[in-house]
C-alpha cells in the first residue's frame, strides 16, 4: 500500500502539469507573489511596526508558507479521486490511497517551495535565522495536518452536496486570508478580539510557528495542542462521513458535480 501511495502521490504532483519541475515551480511563483503583495501592503500601509522585532519579510513569509500549506492540502484532498472514479476500477486502488497520495503529493510540493525559497532568499539577499527550525517545521506540518482533516470534511460531503462544497471551500479560503492571522501577532490583539480568531487551529500553528521562528516573540493566546485535537477530532468525523459516502457510491454521481 504504501508503494502504491508513493506512485498515486507521484502522479498527483505532475496533475497540474507534465513536468514536475513547472508544477513545483508554479507553486513558488504563486507564493512569491502573495508574498511580495504583502509586502507592498505592510510598507505602503505603515503596518511594519506591528510585526515582530526581526526580519520582516521572513515575518512574512512565516504566516504565507503555512497558510499555503494548510489551503493547498484542503484543495487537494477534495479534489482527490473519490469512490465512483474510474480509477476505483483498478483493484488495489481506493479512495484512502487516494486521499493519502493527495495530501502527500501537496506536502511534498509545500515543503519542497519552502526550502526552495528559504534558500534563495539567505543566499542571494539577506542571511536568515531561524531560532527552532525543527518546532517551526513541526508547526508546517500540524498546519499541513488541519487541512488534511478539513478536506476530508469537505470530500465526505461533496457527492451529496457539490454545489454546497465548491461555495463552502471558496468562502472558507477567503475568510482565512484574514482569520488564519498570518498578517498580525496574536499577542498584538486584544482581548474582544482573540476570540475572533482563536477558533481556526491555522491561528494556533501560525501563532506558534512564529514563537519557533523569532527569539523575541512568545505567544501567550496561542497552543499547538488546540490545533491537534481539533485536527485529529476533524480527522475522525471526515473519515466516518468518506466510508459512509463510499458505501453509497453511485456510477451517476459524476453527473451531478
């Protein structure tokens, strides 16, 4: 199985194109320009001052690798092969190598973008540091793992409700562009505030992830351990819902999506 997730998750990557270095180096274009946008929008907006004492572009950087991890993996666990794909008629396939080869196939992509970039930007402009490397790319990888578990929400629900889904998953990007806090420390925010944001488990990692990063930051309103119980409980329901979804599978559901 795990030989057949490899092959799955290899073809997954080479999905949006043939060639695994453009689909790779798409990913990075799209995260360089959300970076440089921010960018823009810190400098031209005066918010510079509010982000943490240290390199702000790794500042930056820090919240847009995750929430890209995080809204990539959910984007592609739905759009994973699901029960009445033509490619459950090959006898060792099913629907979890399928999800497990999406959610690794976008990982492999998110982390292999990180390093790319992390190591452009210490060589050729400014050296960067990162004061916990392995907690910080833990916290990469808890982000990775909530959207795993939200995508497999989402997958659950799509043969029934398609319409639903497309509308929820495009509403659920949008709001964390603001509510996975990616542009604002949660210690920075006040107290009638933080409840705004301390339901998303992508609030937590990002949270945490920049206490890993930066040693003059210490995030109080945040936890990791929120964003893994969530994850894991989110895991579950999603898991219940694709086995319920796959008994009920119908050759014209792909009629209806």
């Amino acid at each position: 199985m795990i030989e057949l997730i490899f092959h799955a998750a290899v073809r997954s990557v080479r999905a949006s194109h043939s060639n695994a270095f453009v689909a790779i180096a798409k990913n990075i274009l799209q995260i360089v320009v959300l970076v440089a946008a921010f960018y823009l929008m810190f400098s031209v907006l005066g918010m510079r001052s509010s982000a943490v004492r240290g390199d702000f572009l790794l500042y930056v950087m820090s919240g847009i690798f995750l929430y890209m991890c995080h809204i990539k993996t959910v984007s592609a666990v739905v759009g994973s092969e699901g029960p009445s794909s033509p490619m459950m008629q090959h006898a060792p396939m099913n629907t979890i190598v399928a999800i497990a080869a999406a959610a690794l196939g976008a990982l492999y992509i998110q982390v292999l973008t990180v390093f790319v970039i992390l190591f452009i930007y210490h060589v050729a402009f400014v050296p960067i540091h990162i004061e916990e490397p392995i907690p910080a790319f833990g916290m990469m990888l808890l982000a990775w793992f909530t959207g795993f578990s939200v995508g497999l929400i989402f997958l659950a629900l799509k043969p029934w409700f398609p319409t639903f889904v497309g509308v929820a998953m495009s509403i659920y990007q949008r709001a964390n562009m603001i509510a996975s806090g990616k542009m604002f420390l949660a210690n920075s925010l006040p107290g009638f505030m933080l409840p705004m944001f301390s339901w998303n488990p992508l609030f937590h990692a990002i949270d945490q992830a920049r206490g890993h990063t930066f040693i003059n930051y210490n995030p109080f309103n945040s936890n990791w351990q929120y964003a893994f119980w969530v994850g894991l409980v989110m895991m579950m329901i999603g898991l219940m819902g694709e086995f319920y979804t796959r008994r009920h599978a119908s050759a014209s559901w792909s009629a209806r999506r």
